[in-house]
C-alpha cells in the first residue's frame, strides 16, 4: 500500500484538516528524500559499469571461447575476471581495479574491458 493512499480515507472537510494532511504529506516527502539522498550515495559502491571482451589466445583452439569482464562502480573499481579457454583446461583469473587501474599487470584484454566498461557508464 502506498503511504499516500490510506484505507478508509474521507476527504478533509475544513482548512484544519487540509492543513493537517499536508503536514502529514510534508513529512512523507521529507522521509522519502531523505532515503533517496542514502541510496544516491550507497549506490556509489555497486556495480555500475560492465565490459566484456571475447578472444582467443591460442591457436589450437577455435572461436572465442575466452573471455575478460569488468565489473566496475561509479569510482571506476572493482574487479576484471579472465577466463583463458583451451583444450585441457580453464584458467580463471581475478584482478581489483582502483580508479580504473590495478596493481597487478593487466594483458590487452583486460584493459580492453576497463575500458569498455568505463565507456558504457
């Protein structure tokens, strides 16, 4: 149910009345503002931003059955996710992102993927 439609609810008969049900709805407004500022800013942190690069790194292997993704916030950080196909196996790297860079060396790939993630937010 809505907080601005109340069951059972009559219409203000006098100035008295308006007065108090717009009080009411002043106070509504304000919680709801104040709500919407927290969510502006909690959603900071949350995944906003994604990029995907499909590729292949070897030969032997046909299509582009390798991946590199990028899961970013508002910040540009996060985490790029590699997963290198072949043959005999699936390796499967993780690497955090900071203000769309990392510590540790990204291949083409990855940064291919900040990058398109970075674009698309």
């Amino acid at each position: 149910m809505s907080i601005f439609a109340k069951k059972n609810k009559t219409k203000p008969e006098n100035l008295k009345e308006v007065l108090t049900e717009l009080k009411g709805l002043e106070g509504n407004f304000e919680k709801i503002s104040k709500e919407l500022e927290e969510l502006k800013r909690d959603s900071r942190f949350w995944v906003q931003k994604i990029g995907i690069i499909r590729f292949n790194p070897f030969s032997e292997v046909g299509g582009d059955q390798s991946f590199s993704i990028a899961l970013l916030d508002a910040n540009n950080s996060g985490v790029v996710i590699s997963s290198l196909y072949s043959r005999q196996e699936n390796r499967i790297y993780g690497k955090p992102i900071k203000n769309g860079k990392s510590e540790y060396q990204l291949s083409e790939e990855e940064n291919q993927a900040i990058e398109k993630a970075k674009n698309n937010g």
